[in-house]
C-alpha cells in the first residue's frame, strides 16, 4: 500500500474557515526520565509536552515537516540531569528563533536568548535554574521547512542568566 | 441559495469535545510578491489557524482579514528586517483595533524588557517592527484573535535589539 504525503485535512474547504468547537490538546507526560531519550512522532504533532520530572527528560523531534509543531512546558524544575528537547538529526536539523528569559528571583530581569541563523543550534537544554526550566518556562517549536524547527516563548530562570541553546 | 452564516464544523460534536492528533499547521511563508516589503499579502478567513512568517530582510506587509470572532493567526519573524519594517494591518483601520500588548526584549540590553499596550482604538491599528527598537528581530511571535467585529486581541513576545525598546503599536 502507498502511504500519500498529503495530509488528511480537517478543513471544511468553506472559504469563510471553519470551527473546532470542544478543542483538545494531546498532553505528553512522563514519557521520558532522566537521560532515557523519548522519540516524539508526527502523530503527536500539536501535542504539549509537559516537564515534571525531578531527574530531568530528553525528547527528540520527528524529522521536521512545515506545519508541525510541539509545545513543551515545565511544571516541576529537574534537580539532575536536564529537560533537554533536541533535533533528530543534528547535522542537517536546526533550531531558530529566540526565547526571552526572564528571573524569577530578579525584580526588573529580561532579556532575550536568539538563535538568529538556522544552522547552528540544534537543542534547547534546561537545568532547572541558569538556563531555565523553571515551573512556568513555556516554549513552543514549529517546522517551517524540512530543515528548521521556529523556537519563541518564554525562560524562566533563576541565579545567573545562560542561553538554553545549544550545539549539541 | 442561502448562505448560512454558521460555520461548518470539524468538530465531532461529542459532549466532551474532540482531540485531532498529528494535527499540522498551516504555513504562510511568501519568498516575494504579495507579504514581503511593501507589497501587502492580504490574509483570507479560510487561512485562519495559519502561522505567518516574516522573512525576508526587506520587511514584510500582512493585512489581516475582516474580523470574525474566533478567527486567529500566529505569526513570528525568522529574519528581521533591514530595511522597510515587519508590519501587520487590519483590513479597515477606521472601524477595526487592535487590542492587547505585547511583551518586548532586547537581545542587547541587560534588563531591557517593557511592555507595550494596544488600547483597541484607532491608536492601535497596526504593529510595525524595524528589526532594532521597534521589535521584529528573529524569534518574535505574535498571535492575533478577533474577538468581534472590530477588535483583534494581540498578545505575543516581540524581540528587540539595538537599543531601549520602544512601542510598535501605531495608528496608521
């Protein structure tokens, strides 16, 4: 059986759009612990994934396809290790875009974290304090294109303030 | 024939509502024309859910469509312009607002965060976004949501460098 590339839409094709009503997230958790790397699917694309593992996780992103994406937010800072999202292939799969970093134990923080040419960074890494995954950290990644994943939103950080980004 | 005014459904209309896994977006992302520079890409209702990319280092133009309550866009910048500006627009600035804030951050100033409000008058029918001060830089991410048929509510993150940050929001 061949498998079509095209995939199935929701849409009613109606060109004044269409509604979702009762709208539901798929909600990931504690599929991965500590260093045990957890494959995210593009079956899960649209999914949120939720840290709040006391050891850390480490999720890897399907090969990107425009239009996928995943959000990931962290309810209980990691201790050890690190929540960790990286691409699949570090080679040829990047991430771009930025993060503002805000303390949460600094009145009057902020800055912001870019990852300004799609060929370099390839994982966010979040240590439960400098570089953020801090309860309330908030990010979302989306596939533009068969080689870069688009990162915005929110760090949340405490201590001294370092990218989340990463080369590896 | 008459046309109906309720929008079709994707829904499975289950008491509890419905989850569509694996679900994609849409992606509006113009290499030249229409949506890069000056040259506005008027975006349609049918496109509502899309993300929106500005990329192009000449700027880019996108007007939103007529507001109807639900319809919403997300749009981020992976190259900040150079010259021009990113800019967004409603359809009819005389009747339609934008309202909301948004957060800005300067990649280049230690503790350069403000935020700018939208008063969802004629104040506010745009934000323009020059790479540097204004915003626009690679990594902003905005969302905008019609919440009637004159106001958009906007809320996102707008990444600055160059300097102090200052409003994007503009009247015209």
């Amino acid at each position: 059986m061949t498998i079509p590339a095209e995939k199935y839409e929701l849409s009613s094709r109606d060109p004044d759009g269409c509604v979702w009503k009762g709208a539901r997230r798929e909600i990931i958790t504690a599929l991965s612990s500590g260093l045990t790397n957890y494959q995210l699917t593009p079956a899960q694309s649209g999914a949120l994934v939720v840290f709040n593992d006391l050891t850390g996780a480490l999720y890897t992103l399907p090969t990107p396809v425009a239009g996928m994406w995943f959000e990931f937010w962290t309810q209980l800072a990691c201790t050890s290790n690190e929540y960790k999202v990286i691409t699949k292939t570090i080679a040829s799969e990047f991430i771009l875009g930025a993060v503002t970093a805000t303390h949460a134990t600094v009145a009057s923080s902020g800055t912001a974290y870019p990852s300004v040419v799609a060929t370099a960074n390839v994982s966010m890494n979040l240590n439960g304090t400098t570089t953020g995954g801090v309860p309330g950290d908030n990010f979302i990644l989306t596939a533009i294109s068969t080689t870069a994943w688009m990162l915005s939103g929110w760090n949340v950080q405490s201590g001294s303030t370092a990218t989340p980004l990463s080369t590896s | 024939m008459t046309i109906s005014a309720q929008l079709e459904s994707i829904s499975s209309q289950d008491g509890n509502g419905s989850v569509a896994e694996g679900i994609h977006r849409e992606v509006i992302f113009p290499a030249s024309g229409a949506g890069v520079a000056l040259v506005s890409r008027q975006l349609k209702a049918e496109e509502s859910g899309a993300l929106i990319i500005a990329g192009s280092a000449t700027g880019s133009l996108f007007t939103l469509p007529t507001p109807v309550a639900g319809m919403w866009f997300e749009y981020e910048v992976t190259i900040a312009a150079s010259s021009n500006e990113h800019k967004v627009i409603t359809n009819s600035i005389t009747t339609e607002f934008l309202v909301g804030a948004v957060i800005s951050a300067s990649a280049t100033v230690a503790e350069g965060m403000d935020c700018f409000v939208a008063d969802g008058t004629a104040n506010a029918v745009s934000i323009s976004m020059n790479g540097t001060t204004t915003g626009g830089a690679v990594g902003t991410r905005l969302v905008f949501t019609a919440i009637s048929t004159t106001q958009w509510f906007v809320k996102g993150v707008n990444q600055g460098s160059g300097g102090a940050v200052t409003d994007p929001f503009d009247a015209s």
